[in-house]
C-alpha cells in the first residue's frame, strides 16, 4: 500500500493493533469483549486485505484497554515493512 494513500493509515494502526493485541496475549474474541465491539470489527480492522475505517475514538479505547499510549498505534517501524508487499 502506497503510503500516499488516505488509507494507509487504516492499515498502520491495523497492524499495530495485532502487534499490541498479542503482545499482550489476548485473542481477537477476548479484546473484542473488553473493549465492547464485535470480533468480526476487529478482525477487519486487523486485516491487511479488508478495509474498515474506525474513529480516533476506537482508537482511544484500544489504548485504555491494552493499557498503552495512543501514539503506538501510529508507529510506522514494523508495519511500514510489510505495507510495500
């Protein structure tokens, strides 16, 4: 993905969100019901082929859920890799 692309960033934040999520040793399912949306939502949001456009709100309530700064979600180090496949 072009990083020119409005959607990039969709896809940034996506990949972080797996890296956080398991990190943390949390299943889609299981992080779903903590943060009150559905497996399938985060399930999108984390897909590489899928795009779901979320708030900065959602964003928000993944970084009090996975008990981090909001800013790791925008970090381009591991995802900006993969996104030029």
């Amino acid at each position: 993905m072009d990083r020119n692309d409005e959607n990039y960033i969709y896809y940034i934040v996506g990949q972080n969100l797996k890296r956080l999520r398991k990190s943390k040793n949390l299943t889609i399912v299981k992080f779903a019901r903590l943060c009150n949306y559905s497996a399938g939502f985060i399930m999108n949001i984390e897909s590489p082929n899928y795009h779901q456009t979320f708030s900065l709100g959602t964003v928000y309530r993944f970084a009090l859920v996975l008990n981090v700064d909001i800013k790791e979600f925008f970090a381009e180090n591991d995802a900006k890799e993969k996104a030029t496949v």
